[in-house]
C-alpha cells in the first residue's frame, strides 16, 4: 500500500482544535511499522475519536495508531517541525506503551496528574515505572512540579527519584512518617512554672 503522510497530516489538521501536527513512522522489533501522529493545540483530544474522524476519510492502513498531543512540537533551526526527534520520541513512547504500567496507587495517580500538568502530555500515557526526564521533564519543570505537589517531594529528589513509582513511595514514606512532638523540658513551659511557684511557696513558709 502507498502512504500519503501528507494526505494524513491534511486531514488531522482539518480536526476542530488541531492546531499544528506531523506524521512519523516508527518500527518496532518484529520488523512492523506504524504510522505515529503528534499534534498540537489548547488541549488534548479524545485518541478514539481522532481515529475515526480519521477513518472516516482515510483508508484503514493510513489511520495512525497512536496520537501524542504536545503543547507545541519541536522545530529545526529553519523553523520547520523537526521529524527526526518526533521519530526518535515515537519509538521511545511505542516501547513505553507496550511495557505501560498504569499507576495503582492514590499518590501514582495524583502525581500521574502533576506530571502531566507540568509536561503538558495527556495522564493516560503516564505510566508508574516512566522516568519524569525521559518524557520530556527539565529542570525547570521539575521545579513546577515541586511546587504543584505543595513541596511534598524536593527539586533535589526528583533528580534523585525520576520514576514516578519511586516519588510515589518516597511521599507516602514521608507522611506516614510521625514525627513525635518534642519533650516539654522540666521547668519550662505551664507545668515549670506552677512547680516554681510552688516552690517558691514552700520557701515562704520557713
């Protein structure tokens, strides 16, 4: 079968709220190959109903298999849309998807919301054992993030703990964690005091 990218990226961009896209083919270890659509615009959109908007005007084989929504993609130094480093992160985002482990715990998914906030990707396609840098995290998104989860985890600890199951642990590790109130010295505070007046009481009665 003959593949029309641009006939694909044509009919992406006539979608309601498609504001820019391009289309890479990636391959994986069997040798397959499948067609990847990026796009950009306000928010992501349903993958689902992107497909059959799709497959509405498109034969079955030139319907992309994944769409990934970014804030914006990534331009050359001419300022076109940069399809190598789009090809390179579709490969690393197919062998994601394949070994994807959804987050289980209330805390995965909380900080699953974070991570996508700040990284500007949709929460479903993070996962618990996804590394924050490798899905496109800075330094200064990392330091977002911090800030997002109210500093329940540090800038240095997310450099220390980049997957998401670890920061999960590292968090519900802290709050589980009592610290216990510290021991009234004897003779401070209300209980010090009422015990030297008394005291000083007792003197008086010699």
């Amino acid at each position: 079968f003959r593949i029309e990218i641009g006939e694909i990226e044509n009919t992406l961009l006539r979608v309601p709220g498609v504001r820019e896209d391009a289309v890479v083919v990636t391959e994986r270890a069997d040798g397959s190959k499948h067609l990847v659509a990026f796009y950009s615009g306000q928010r992501p959109l349903d993958a689902t109903a992107l497909r059959e908007r799709l497959g509405d005007s498109l034969p079955k084989y030139m319907v992309p298999t994944a769409f990934h929504w970014r804030e914006s993609l990534p331009l050359t130094g001419n300022g076109k849309v940069d399809r190598k480093t789009l090809a390179a992160l579709a490969a690393e985002l197919d062998v994601a998807e394949q070994n994807h482990e959804e987050p289980s715990t209330a805390t995965e998914h909380r900080l699953a919301a974070a991570w996508a906030q700040v990284l500007g990707i949709p929460k479903e396609q993070i996962g618990r054992r996804d590394q924050f840098f490798d899905l496109g995290g800075t330094s200064l998104s990392a330091l977002k993030l911090a800030i997002a989860l109210d500093r329940a985890v540090s800038f240095k600890d997310l450099f220390a703990q980049p997957i998401l199951a670890d920061q999960a642990e590292l968090i519900d590790r802290r709050l589980g964690r009592g610290v216990p109130a510290a021991p009234v010295p004897v003779g401070s505070g209300r209980c010090g005091a009422t015990r030297a007046t008394a005291a000083r009481r007792g003197e008086g009665r010699h």
